[in-house]
C-alpha cells in the first residue's frame, strides 16, 4: 500500500491548476500561444511540456529529427540515429526511481542500444544502467560527499507486437546487478501487457518477480502488480503522435512506475485514467480524470495540469 500512496502525491502534483506565458524557441521563432485559441498552422514539433513552475520537458531538433531532451533538473537524454532509426538512447541526471513523486537526490546515468526487425519495427533493448549515490556529510562537514558509483545494472527488453493488429502486446524484462568478481545472472524481471480499444491504449498491466536459470528466463511468483486503465478518449491528437515510437518505449523504460504515462502511446487523449495497486487485499483504484483544451489543428494544448507547447516544423 506503501507505493500507492506515493502514487496519490504524484498524482496530487499533476492534478495543479497551471498557467503558461507566450514563448520563444531556442531561434528565436514565435511558439505556440496556449492562451489563445489559435494555434500553428501548418507542420508543427513538440517543443516543451510545462507548468507554471517547471519545464517538465523540452525537445530540441536537427531538422525534423529529436536529438536531445532536457528534462528537470538539468537531467538531459541524447538521442542517436542511424538513418531514421534511433539507434541509441543515453541519459544523464536524475529519476523518481522509488516512484514517490519526487526526483531522487541520487543520480543516473543509462545507455540505451536499440534492435530492429526486418519490418523495422522495435524488437529489442539492451540497457546498461549506473546508479550513483551521494553520501551523508562526515561531521565536522556539512556538505555531502561526492557522488559515488553504487550498482551497475544490465538491463534486456523484448518487445512482441500483436500479429492481428501489429500493435505492441507485451515487453518483457530481465535485469541483473553486474558485480565485479562475481558471475553475471539476471536475478529479476518484469511482464508488461497492452489492450487495445481501436488504436488508443486501454490497459496496462505490468508485474514484477524474481528470476532464474543461465539466461533469467525462468520467472518466479510477481511479487509486484500494477494496473493502469485510460477511459472517454476524445478525437483529437495526441502531442506525443510528433514524439519517435522508440523515444516513447524508452522513457516509458526509465524508471518502474513510468507504466502511468502509457498514454503516451496512443494517438488520442484519455479523459480519465486510473492506477491500482493489484497486489492489495482489497484493489482500490486511484482514478484522475481532466478536461482538454485544443487548437485550431484539433492537437491538445492542455490536460492533466500540463501545458503543451509547439513550434512550426
């Protein structure tokens, strides 16, 4: 129950009333003013998701592709292609790792490497991740000491899509601590499952468990389950419909509770979603709902106490 209380913080930060000012880009150019009812016309990018407080995120281009993403606290991901294919992901900064609905003081720093299958679709992740730890001050001092290395972390994902649809249905996740002078084993994995109501994501359950055996192929009893569900999608379009698939998979990857963010995914926008702790005696749904605001091209502007802020492409 611990952790879906962190879920009620969370959610408690994105549920603020927010406002936005007109903006510029990083030319110069005019961005998109979410206080009018206009908008672009014409190609657009995403260009930064905020509050009144924060830059959540803010994407930055070479011509039409994603190359960087700034997020909070100075944390930056670098985006590599190889043609039009992203084919390396790296991250610099800091996550939410223990899902309590503030970034962790500790930092983090992955690699990503993407595999693609002949129809260039997604098919698997390789992730070697450094988890680094600032210890306590040592009296007499008062600052902190310097940020050490904690734990090495090897990370495997298979994707599967749906031969039906060829929608994703399910990654699959083997993770292992890389320790030195000891043999490498994946000791932990984790299940996650797609529904589908026409092209929108419904449901996301996503368990977690001990794993076993040469490969970490051999899966223990979840110890962990976690279901999200998105409802009353409206027929506008989704910002993250300008977002790469690739970009989307890895930071719905980046820490174990992102599963919440599955909207992502979707070509429309949920009015409602909720998330549930499956391990409890008694599941009791945690349910957020919002009302959207639009442009002129029908793209979502605003939801969720986020703003959504465009440039012309």
């Amino acid at each position: 129950m611990k952790q879906i209380f962190y879920f009620i913080l969370l959610i408690a930060g994105f549920s603020s009333i927010h406002s936005c000012k007109n903006l510029l880009d990083e030319d110069g150019n005019p961005l998109l003013d979410l206080n009018q009812t206009g908008g672009l016309s014409g190609p657009r990018a995403l260009y930064r998701e905020i509050t009144a407080k924060d830059t959540l995120a803010e994407y930055q281009y070479s011509g039409l592709q994603v190359t960087r993403v700034l997020t909070d606290s100075a944390s930056i991901t670098d985006i590599m292609y190889s043609g039009d294919r992203i084919s390396q992901i790296t991250f610099r900064g800091f996550l939410d790792l223990d899902g309590n609905g503030k970034l962790d003081k500790d930092s983090v720093s992955y690699s990503q490497l993407f595999n693609y299958g002949n129809n260039s679709r997604l098919q698997s992740i390789s992730e070697t991740r450094y988890v680094f730890r600032r210890p306590l001050p040592v009296p007499p001092s008062t600052k902190p000491g310097p940020q050490t290395l904690l734990a090495t972390e090897k990370y495997i994902y298979a994707l599967k899509y749906s031969a039906a649809t060829t929608k994703l249905d399910s990654i699959i996740m083997r993770k292992g601590v890389d320790v030195p002078g000891v043999q490498f084993a994946f000791t932990e994995y984790s299940k996650t499952a797609y529904t589908y109501a026409g092209d929108n994501v419904s449901k996301v359950i996503r368990l977690y468990g001990p794993a076993s055996g040469p490969t970490g192929e051999i899966y223990g009893a979840p110890v962990e389950k976690y279901g999200y569900e998105y409802y009353v999608y409206d027929e506008q379009i989704s910002p993250f419909t300008l977002l790469p698939f690739t970009y989307k998979i890895s930071r719905l990857l980046s820490t174990k509770r992102n599963d919440k963010e599955s909207l992502i995914l979707s070509p429309n926008n949920p009015k409602r979603w909720s998330v549930t702790d499956l391990t409890a005696h008694i599941p009791m749904p945690i349910v957020m709902s919002t009302n959207y605001a639009y442009d002129i091209q029908t793209y979502m502007t605003k939801g969720y106490g986020v703003n959504y802020i465009y440039k012309p492409q």
